[in-house]
C-alpha cells in the first residue's frame, strides 16, 4: 500500500513539473509572439511617421516654389503643387507601384522591364511586406513609396514655374510619375539589373532627385527661359514674391527628410535610424555652409537664397549613402554638395537655361554627386565608385532622354506647352486662375 501511495505522489510530481513546463513554454510562446507583434507594431508606426514626414515635403516644396516665383505666379505655382501628390498618389496606385516592384528575383538576371500588374496586389489578406522582412504592412509600404514617386515630379515644377501650361505640366507629370520614375526604379530597388551589378541608393540620391533633376533640365531646354531673363549677355533677378516663405518651406523639407531618409531604413530600427538621422542633419548644415561662403565668394554678398538651396543639396548628396557613410566625410559630403550647387546655378545662367528654384542645381547636379559619393566614403566596401557612375549615367540618360522626347512630342503639338507672350507677362494667376495670391483689399 505504501509503495502504490508513493508511486502516486510521485507521478503528481511529475504531472505537476509537466504543467510548470508546459506553462513557462506557453508563457515563452507568447512572450515571443508578443514582442514580435510589439516589433511589427513599432516598424510600422515609424513607417507611418515617416509617410506623413515625406508628405509634409510636398509643403515645403510649394513654400519654397512660391517663395522664389514672382507674386503674379504665385496661385499657379500652388495649383501645381497641390496637384502634383494626387496625380503621384493615383498613378502609383493604378501602375506605378507594380511598375517599380514587379516581382523581379533578387541577385538573379539582369532584369530592365516588369509588371505585375493594375492596381496594387496584395498577398493574401493584405500581410506583410516580403522584401523588408516583413516589418510592416504592404498599406503602409504603399503609401510611403508613393510619396516618393510625387516627389521626383514636383522637382521638375519648380524648374518650369512661370511659364508652362497647366495642362502641359500635368500631362508631363503623369507620364513621368507613372511610367518612367518606377521603370528606373525597378532597376535597384526593385532588383533589376543595377541591383544585381551592385550600384547602391539608399533613399533616392540618383532614383528619386537625379531623376526628377535630369526631368526639370529637359523641361528648361525645351521650354526656354522667361521673358527678360537674360539680356545683352546679363541676367536679370526676376524678385520672389516671400523670402519668408522660402525660409519656412525649406525648414519643412529639412524636416521632411528625417522621414525621406529614416524611412528608408525599412524599419525602426533604434541603431540604423539614429546613425541616418545625424549623417542627414549633419550633411544640411555642411551643405548650408558650403553655399553660404561659395555665393560670398562669388556675389560678394550674403546670399541667402545660396543657403537655403545649399541645405537642400547637403540632404540631397547624403541620401545616396547616409546609412553606409560615417559622420565625418557625411560633412565633406554636404559641403561639397553646397558648393556645387552655387557653381552649377552659375552654370546653367552661363547657357541661359532659365531653373526658378535651383532645381536643376540642387537634385540633379547634387544627386549625381552623392550617388557617387558612396563609390568614395562608403564603409562597405563592396561599392564601386565605377559601379555607382554606371548606374548614374544609366538612369540618367533614360530620364533624361525620355523627359525630353514627352516635352517635345507635347511642344508640336497644337500650341506647344508655353502659355502666350501676353499671359506670361501679366502673370498665369489672373489668366489661368482668375485670382492672386497676394490680394490687399483697403476698405472704401
């Protein structure tokens, strides 16, 4: 009897040791479900942050776009740049987003052309993202990625501001956004055959503002400049209607870029996020100087509008590599990237191509340089500089060529894409739009 009596206590022992651990196994099952699902949660409330952040840019371009055009231009100008994230947005929904990722094996062919189809396709039940891990919602990834593609053409708005039509900019910019800007970027992120040779753009230096740059210098040659532009071999300052209103849209897009930039880590990721942040600030204020002392140099004044335009080219030369070049070349990098941008503006007055806002200047010239860049400073070193000049130079002349053709196709065709001598001179706003952008109304 004793013996069948311990046998029992023994075996409530035992069953009592199993519940314990099936207990702690079930309580470490849900623990890691629950910081996986904590995981997935806090990447993709990041990657919201950072969509509304890139959001918030399409502002800052329409602040410093009609800061820098003339106060008769000025309804236009925000006409355009309203619409430019809807046409973006829509475009990207309908092609452009299968157009950039269209299923292209990873390390494997030399892909150039894919498409998977209309509208988004979605694995089942709208899961994750595949290419990032699956870190956040194929929604979110969307969004962000749209935000992007708007991006590259309100560049070339700011370039043609002034004196192109509305229906021929809008026109410009569906094309553009819905078949070439996602077409070139398949080529890297979406594993075509740029990715495959091992060029490398971490955020858009070449893919997004090179390629929106070399759009804006198509539209500026076929367009020709403005009226009284250049004259007996001088060039004349055409007034912006706000250097306020520059300064503000210029700080919205500085702070645009922590989601430009951050969001491009794919992730929120504490280590990877905080390192691209300081490369990134640190490049603007690098940048900022850079133009602050060439415009000195070269005007004998204190230009701000040098400035300004040398920030945006510091945040323009690091976003090829912000996650692969260390603080400390990331200044050098800015601040060559503000010196090229003063020298290139110079440049294109010297061959009277007429850019309101610098475009051309800050996100090509300085987009081409930080792409490049990552072939120097890189601390993988896996990065070719011949590699990154291959992928410019591909990219380059595919945008390039391809803006031209769709701006000159348009041009020949019924009255061209310039509005008439008479609009242009009284201002588009009162003719296009029938209102102004500055109105002072004195009581009678």
């Amino acid at each position: 009897m004793s013996n069948l009596i311990t046998s029992l206590l023994d075996s409530n022992v035992l069953l009592a040791d199993a519940a314990v651990a099936t207990a702690e196994v079930a309580e470490a099952a849900t623990s890691e479900a629950v910081g996986d699902m904590g995981l997935f949660t806090a990447n993709n409330v990041w990657m919201m942050l950072c969509t509304a952040l890139v959001f918030i840019m399409h502002l800052g371009f329409a602040g410093v776009e009609a800061g820098f055009g003339q106060a008769k231009n000025t309804v236009n100008i925000l006409f355009k740049n309203t619409l430019t994230p809807i046409i973006g947005l829509l475009t990207y929904f309908i092609c452009g987003f299968n157009l950039m990722y269209p299923g292209f094996a990873e390390g494997v062919g030399n892909e150039v052309f894919g498409f998977a189809g209309f509208f988004l396709t979605l694995p089942e039940g709208g899961a994750t993202t595949s290419y990032v891990g699956g870190g956040y919602t194929y929604w979110t990834d969307f969004l962000f990625q749209g935000m992007f593609a708007a991006t590259a053409a309100t560049i070339v708005s700011g370039a043609v501001a002034e004196r192109i039509k509305i229906s021929s900019y809008l026109v410009f910019t569906v094309i553009f956004v819905g078949l070439v800007y996602p077409i070139v970027g398949s080529w890297k992120w979406g594993y075509g055959f740029l990715d495959d040779m091992g060029f490398y753009d971490f955020a858009g230096s070449t893919l997004v503002h090179s390629v929106g740059g070399w759009g804006a210098l198509a539209g500026i040659i076929v367009l020709g400049p403005r009226i009284g532009k250049y004259v007996d071999g001088k060039v004349i300052d055409k007034p912006g209607s706000s250097v306020p209103l520059a300064v503000i849209g210029v700080f919205l897009l500085w702070l645009g870029w922590f989601g430009f930039n951050g969001g491009s880590v794919l992730s929120g990721d504490p280590a990877a996020t905080s390192f691209v942040l300081v490369t990134t600030s640190l490049a603007a204020c690098a940048g900022g100087l850079g133009g602050f002392l060439t415009g000195f140099l070269m005007f004998k004044r204190l230009d701000l509008g040098m400035v300004l335009n040398g920030i945006l080219a510091g945040l323009v030369g690091i976003t090829a590599g912000a996650d692969v070049i260390n603080p400390g070349p990331a200044l050098l990098v800015g601040f060559i990237a503000g010196v090229l941008v003063v020298l290139s503006a110079v440049t294109l007055d010297k061959f009277k191509l007429d850019d309101v806002v610098g475009a051309v200047s800050v996100h090509l010239t300085c987009g081409v340089w930080g792409t490049l860049a990552v072939g120097i400073f890189s601390t993988n070193p896996d990065h070719s500089f011949l590699t990154q000049l291959i992928g410019v130079a591909a990219c380059g002349a595919t945008a390039f060529i391809l803006a031209f053709a769709i701006f000159f196709i348009m041009n020949k065709i019924g009255s061209g894409i310039r509005v008439s001598e008479e609009h242009e001179k009284e201002g588009m706003d009162s003719h296009e739009h029938g209102i102004r952008g500055y109105t002072i109304v004195y009581d009678e």
